[in-house]
C-alpha cells in the first residue's frame, strides 16, 4: 500500500447557469439551472515513502483542490483517496497526524501571537512530547534559523521568515506526508535555495513530499518525479528526467569562428546536424540530438572545417518542456500510468 493512493479522484462543482446582469438573475431565481463543472477528474496517484512529486499545471488547474481533498479539507464527488490507509475526509484527526500542509498564499500562524506561542498551541493539538518538541525547535532553527523568529508576533514577520515559521508549523509534529502549495512564493533567491535544500532532505529520510509551484526551479531542485495536471486530468506522469530525455533531446552549440564560415562544407561535415546562421559570419548555431552525437564530436567536425575560437552549449530550459505539454505540442499521453517506462514516444515533439 501506497502511503497516498487515490482512484478516480474527482471534484465537480455546480454552477449557476444563469445570463449576465440582474435580468439574468432574476430569470435564474424562478429557473434554477446548474452545470456540473469537473474540477479534478479521475486523478489516480501513488505517493510513497520518500517520494518528491511536483504536482503542476496552468491557474485553475485543480493543483489546490486537490491537496484539499488529500489532506480532508475537502470531499471528493467521487472516487477515492486514502492516506497511510486512512480516508481523509473521514479521519481528519488520525490523518492530520500523518500530515503537515503548507499554502505558501496563506499562514496557519496565528497574527497576534508569536511565532513561539502559535508553535506551543500546536504542539498541545498535536500532543507532542517536550523533549520532542525542544528537539524540532532546535532542528529548525539549525536549518530555517527559525530561533530569531520565535518571539516576534507574526504579523510583523516578513514574507520569508513568515515563510520559514509557517514551514516549521507544517512539520513540527514529523509528518510523513508533506503537502506545499507554492512554498516560495514571494521568497528571495538565498531563502528559496536553502529552503530547497531543506526540502531535499526531508525526502531523503523519508518523507513523502507533494509540491505544487509555478517556480520550475524549485521542481528541478527538489522532485525528481513530475505530475502534470491539465484541466483536472493528469496529462504526465514520470520522471523529470525521462521527460527531458524524451522531449528536450536538442542541445545548441553556438560557435563562434576565426573567419566566416563555409556553412554548406559545414553541413556535409556535421551530417544530420542543422546548422544555422548567427548574427555575423564567424557567429553560428548548430542544433544537435545529444543522444545521436556529443558536444565534443560536433565541435571537432567544426574545427576540421574552421577554426574555432569559442563555443557555448544551451540546453532546453525545463520550462520550454513544460509549456509545450500544457500547450498540447508534446505528445505525452502514454505516458500516464506507464510511469518513466519508456514508453513516451522518442520522436514527438522532436525537430
Ligand atoms: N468552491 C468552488 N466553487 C466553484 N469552483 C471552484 C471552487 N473552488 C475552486 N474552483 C475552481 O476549480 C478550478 C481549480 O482550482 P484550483 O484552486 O484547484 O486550481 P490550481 O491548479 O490550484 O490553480 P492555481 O495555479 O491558480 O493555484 C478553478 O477553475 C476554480 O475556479
Ligand atoms: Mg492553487
């Protein structure tokens, strides 16, 4: 058993169907009609132990609603959703034990107390032993330097540190199964990447981690696998890095040579490579599948033609990747279920 299992998940909601303005809400008092709008649909997830799932998609994609409906808030329409064997929704108690939810928009500290107060009203609702609990205060200030935090009432704290105690709040109580709803929102770039590396190392002892966020940096920090939800449906699921394998196979070298360049001789020389023109002469790109030819190959067929005097190699951005599954240019349908088995198309979204 998965410690997040969920089958056909789904979340509607019903919609007045009624004409703009007040003519159209008058009409809709003595004709009530709705739709059903599907918010989340038929979402299957397993989540285990030491897991870090970025769970992303476009605005309005169903990401929050469905961290709502894993950790009870909310209750699903349909199918269903089990933690460490407990149904949320059913259990919120016994499950608010297994886990600790962070929504990087909002603060589950309380505005007029301290950081510390909040902290000890948690620990008397989670039942946390003392020792324990002076254990997990040490622990995060070593790594959120959350100790300068503690006695400052949290309306006055900044959005970082805010950040950092409402972190510290989420996984006071150790929980194995961590939900964060866009956790470094608003975070500069020192706080972001020590969070990250704070994050990385929960999931290295253990914990299952599901992270939603609109930075790809942080997915590429800290997920190694990648759900992709479109209009509620999950249109990916697999490794980060099977999907760059897959769809982001094109490196750029950009060349920069002695004198102009014969770029014909050069197409003979790098065969199945595209080379196309930079801004002057002697300045030029070649595209290349690094998985048919390395950097080093290509920049040798060059030099054999031209002298080279300077090189750079890109390589597709994660985000380049992404928006073109959200746009639907990359066919990724098989991959959902066959998880990273390698049986994403190798030719789609390729040239
Ligand atoms: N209580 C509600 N009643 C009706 N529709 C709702 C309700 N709550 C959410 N929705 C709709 O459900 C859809 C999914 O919302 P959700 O908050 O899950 O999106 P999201 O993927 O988290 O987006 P974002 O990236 O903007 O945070 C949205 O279109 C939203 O308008
Ligand atoms: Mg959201």
């Amino acid at each position: 058993m998965s410690l997040i299992e969920t089958r056909g998940l789904t979340k509607s909601y019903r919609q007045p169907d009624k004409a703009p303005g007040l003519a159209g809400s008058v009409r809709h008092l003595f004709n009530r009609r709705f739709t059903e709008r599907v918010v989340v649909d038929h979402v299957d997830l397993d989540i285990e132990e030491g897991e870090s799932v970025a769970y992303v998609g476009a605005n309005g994609a169903g990401k929050s609603t469905t961290v709502k409906m894993l950790s009870g808030i909310l209750v699903p329409t349909s199918g269903e959703v089990r933690i460490k064997g407990l149904v949320p929704h059913r259990e919120r108690m016994a499950v608010a034990q297994h886990i600790g939810v962070l929504f990087g928009q909002r603060t589950q500290l309380w505005w007029d107390l301290t950081v510390r107060d909040s902290l000890d009203v948690l620990r008397d609702i989670y039942g946390i032993a003392p020792d324990t609990y002076r254990r997990r205060l040490a622990y995060f200030d070593e790594v959120l330097e959350l100790g300068r935090m503690l006695p400052v009432v949290a309306r006055r704290l900044s959005l970082g540190e805010r950040m950092r105690a409402d972190i510290a709040a989420a996984l006071l109580h150790s929980p194995s199964v961590v939900y964060l709803d866009e956790p470094t929102i608003g975070l500069d770039v020192a706080v972001k990447h020590r969070l990250r590396q704070f994050l990385r190392e929960l999931t290295d002892d253990g914990t299952a981690l599901m992270l939603t966020s609109h930075d790809l940096a942080d997915i590429e920090g800290i997920c190694r696998r990648l759900v992709i939800i479109d209009k509620g449906r999950i249109i990916f699921d697999g490794a980060l890095r099977h999907l760059m394998d897959t769809h982001a196979r094109d490196r750029i070298l950009h060349i920069e040579t002695a004198g102009p360049a014969d770029l014909d001789a050069l197409r003979v020389a790098l065969d199945r490579a595209v080379v196309s023109e930079g801004d002057a002469p002697h300045r030029f790109r070649i595209r290349f599948d690094r998985f048919t030819t390395t950097a080093g190959q290509v920049v040798a067929a060059v030099n054999s033609v031209v002298e080279i005097v300077d090189f750079s190699v890109d390589e597709p951005a994660i985000e380049d990747v992404i928006r073109r599954v959200y746009a639907g240019e990359v066919d990724v349908q098989g991959a959902v279920g066959g998880a990273a088995q390698g049986v994403v198309d190798a030719e789609a979204g390729h040239g």
